[in-house]
C-alpha cells in the first residue's frame, strides 16, 4: 500500500498555518456572535477597514515566517555551494592525479628510450678507445647481444665501481675520466649527446615528480650516475654550449678578486645556501680560486674565461655547474647539478 509522504515543511509553517487557521476562525465566529451579519450592509470603507485590520497580523506573521524560511533556504544554498566546491576540488584533484599518472607513464616509455640510446653512446664510446672495461672483442660482442636484447644498463654498469669493501668514495664511482668521455673529437660528440639526452629526460622527470622520487631513482641509477661523472669532467667551451650558458663575445674581462653570489630563490630551483664568496685569481696553471661558504672551503674546479663569459665547477657531494657573464663589477648567470636543478645568481666584486 503506498503512502502519501507528508512535505517536509518547516516548523514554522505548519504553527503559522495553524495560527492562521484559528485566527480566521475567529474573525468568522466575531462577525456571526458580535457583530452580526448585518455587518456586510455597512459602508465600503468600514468593511475595508476592518479587514485591513484583521489580516495585519497575519501579513506580518507570514512576513517574518517568509524571513526565517528564506533565511533557512539562503543557508542550504550555501551549504550545498560548499558541498558543491568541495566536490568540484576532488574532481579537479582527480583530474590531476589522472593527468600526473598518464604524464608519468609517458614519461617511463620515454626513459626507456633514453637509456636505450644512452647505452648506444656507451657501446660506441667503449667500442672505439681501448680501455680496461671491455677485455675482448668477443666480449664487447657479447655486451652488445644483452644491450640489444633489453639490457639497456649493461654498458652503464661497466663504468661502475662497485668495490666489494663499499668503502667511502669507492661504492658507485664511475671508472672514466675526461679523457675517456672528451678526449677525442668523437667520443666528446658522443658525450654531448648523452648530456643532451639526459637533461631533456630529467627536465620532463621534473614535470610529473610529485617529490623528487622519480628524479631521484633517474640520477642514482647507472645511466645518471654516468651522467653525473660526465658532468664533473665538463670545461670550457662545451659547457656554454650544452648548459644555455652565455655565448661568449667581446673583449677578455678581469675576474679575478673576491665576488658574493646571491641566489635567486624565484628562479626555479635555489640551491641549500642563500649566498657564498667565490675567489678567484690568476694562478701559475690559468685560472684558480675557491668558494667559500658557512659550510667551509671548497676548490673551484675548471674555471675559465671567454670575452664576458665565466665558467666554474664545484663538488659539493655532486657536480653543481655555473656559467655566467661579467660586466664591470657585476656578474649574473646560472647554475646546474646533476639532478636537474637549475638556478638562477647574481654576484658583485667586493
């Protein structure tokens, strides 16, 4: 048996309803007892005073009850607007997540294809300098069979030193130097393409790491540790090409003296000091000098100078590159490490 539901009315009306009800019961048991009905004889204007005073209470009754119900309405409105942006901010933060994951799993397939081409540089780079990680022909030949069955890290891990005593210094240490990576015409050519390769990968690994994870596993695992070892044998003049440094032009400048670099913290990423002195001056080999921070001294590393154009290395646990250009007492440029960070300075010649 089906049941008429009651609406759900207010307190308010229904006790006004039934004000209502016995107030105009009353009027109609006056007008019958009191007054009579002859009281519809009367003049035009009596009758309408009269009833202008009877339903005055009732306009205003229904007056405030209209305020306190469009009041409750206002305040439902409200609550479903709040409900409402709530579940408009968990549908866009499931688009987002949505999107972070689809720019995730295109960023995999995209590292796939990195390592496979960075292993490709690798084997060539090992194929043509004769060095102590490949024994044999044969045996190149058969790193060559793994890399191209899906293998992509095999080469990457030749270059690792993973000492058995793990002692400091030892563990992960790449077993290539500069002249290994840079010291012919192709090998630096290859290296550059990795360089090039590998920071185009990190830069998108930065658009969809939520915290540096992904960044992380990329650069710890053997192609960014090789990355990181190539980094820390860079020099002038490759490093103005691969790194958007300044291009070097007009005449030799004077950097030598003592300069405090600011950092700027909106200019992506700021490295863990806000500030630090760079000194550099004119030694017996070319350009030396050192930087010095609130966390000690530490050697500069392959400075040079080309017209305006400043390039430096620091290893403060890692390679952290600087490129910059000079004019006069000033100087501004950028800075990168091996994790992909990019940050912006500026200095002056104290």
């Amino acid at each position: 048996m089906r049941t008429k539901r009651v609406p759900d009315w207010d307190w308010r009306i229904w006790g006004s309803s039934l004000l209502t009800i016995l107030w105009l019961g009353a009027g109609a048991a006056y007008l019958a007892t009191a007054v009579g009905w002859s009281f519809w004889q009367a003049e035009v204007d009596d009758i309408g005073g009269f009833f202008e005073g009877f339903f005055a209470p009732l306009a205003f009754l229904w007056l405030v009850v209209g305020l306190f119900i469009q009041q409750k309405e206002l305040a439902r409105t409200r609550d479903e607007m709040e409900r409402a942006n709530v579940l408009s901010a968990q549908q866009a933060a499931a688009i987002e997540a949505s999107a972070l994951t689809a720019r995730q799993q295109a960023f995999f397939l995209i590292a796939e294809n990195v390592r496979r081409q960075t292993g490709n540089l690798l084997g060539a780079m090992l194929a043509s300098h004769e060095n102590d990680l490949v024994g044999s022909e044969e045996e190149l030949e058969e790193h060559l069979a793994a890399h191209a069955a899906g293998d992509f890290e095999r080469f990457a891990r030749l270059f690792l030193n993973f000492d058995s005593t793990r002692g400091e210094g030892k563990f992960g240490r790449v077993g290539a130097d500069a002249d290994f990576f840079f010291g012919s015409p192709f090998r630096a050519s290859l290296s550059d393409e990795y360089i090039r390769s590998f920071r185009r990968l990190l830069r998108l690994a930065r658009e969809c790491d939520a915290g540096d994870t992904i960044r992380g596993t990329v650069t710890h695992a053997p192609h960014g540790l090789v990355y990181g070892a190539m980094l820390a044998e860079l020099r002038a003049p490759q490093a103005w090409l691969l790194l958007d440094g300044p291009v070097p032009g007009g005449p030799p400048v004077d950097v030598a003296g003592a300069w405090r670099l600011v950092f700027d913290p909106d200019a992506r990423d700021s490295p863990g000091a806000s500030e630090f002195t760079v000194r550099l001056r004119a030694g017996p080999g070319g350009l030396e000098g050192v930087a010095l921070s609130a966390a000690g001294e530490v050697a500069i590393e392959a400075p040079a100078v080309s017209g305006n154009a400043l390039f430096f290395r620091l290893d403060t646990g890692g390679p952290v590159l600087f490129c910059a250009t000079v004019e006069g007492e000033r100087m501004a440029g950028r800075g990168e490490t091996q994790y992909g960070d990019v940050f912006a300075f500026t200095a002056r010649r104290e």
